[in-house]
C-alpha cells in the first residue's frame, strides 16, 4: 500500500509546479487585464476628450476612444454651443447714454490645439453644465 501512495506521489509532483505556475500566471493576467481596463478613456459622442502629458497637449477630439497611459492627465468638457447675455452702459458722442443687450455665443475652438488652450484658460470650470466663471470671462472681454 505504501508503495503504491509513493508510486501516485512521484508520479503527480512532476506535474504539481507547472499547474501552478499556469495558475499563477492567470491570475497574474487577470489583474492586469483589469488594470489595462481601467486605463481605457472613452468620450461621449458630445464632449471633449483632451490629452495632456507633463503639460503639454498629446491629442483631442470629440468622442476620442483610447487607452492613456498612467502619465497622462485626462480632461472631459461639454463640446456644444454655450451661451451667455450681458449688458454694456456707453454714452455717445453727444452724451446720450446707451443700453446695448447682447446674447455671446461661443464654443471650443476645433483646429489644432483649441481645446487645449481652452481647457488651460478656463480650467475645471469649462466641465460644469453652466460655466459661470468663463461667461464672466467673455462677458468682461465683450
């Protein structure tokens, strides 16, 4: 009987460390497979996807898919036509004085790196539903 039980065991132990190590390597696998995922940066079809490594612009688009790499720094804003009203007080050559309404339309800027400088302009604020500081900012420009 004994010799038997060292008979199975010499036989099984070969097999024993490769099983394993193929264990291993799977699960190995699997963690990094979900830090690979978690990586992936997929934009709405409507907002802003902006690339940025060590302060400088790698890329941007509109609905951009891809994987960062852990480096990089990720900003997502609304890319639709924003708008704003304001009130400017002249006075006239002959003294009168003037009320001008206006409604400011504006958006991002597409070519080149527009979102870029926008997004470093505006900041964080640009992401809200209503960028109150960047229309204060264009409203003061108007």
């Amino acid at each position: 009987m004994l010799e038997s039980v060292c008979n199975l065991v010499s036989y099984v132990v070969p097999f024993v460390f490769p099983v394993l190590l193929v264990y291993f390597c799977y699960k190995v696998g699997l963690r990094i497979w979900a830090f690979v995922q978690t990586q992936q940066v997929i934009g709405d079809p409507n907002e802003w996807v902006v690339v940025i490594n060590n302060g400088e612009h790698v890329r941007s688009g509109i609905g951009l898919n891809f994987y960062k790499m852990p480096w990089d720094t990720v900003a997502k804003f609304p890319s639709g036509v924003r708008e704003c009203q304001f009130n400017a007080m002249q006075v006239t050559e002959e003294m009168q004085g003037l009320n001008v309404s206006a409604t400011l339309a504006w958006t991002v800027w597409r070519d080149g790196d527009g979102p870029f400088r926008c997004y470093k302009t505006m900041g964080k604020n640009v992401a809200s539903s209503n960028p109150r500081e960047v229309n204060d900012k264009l409203i003061a420009l108007a």
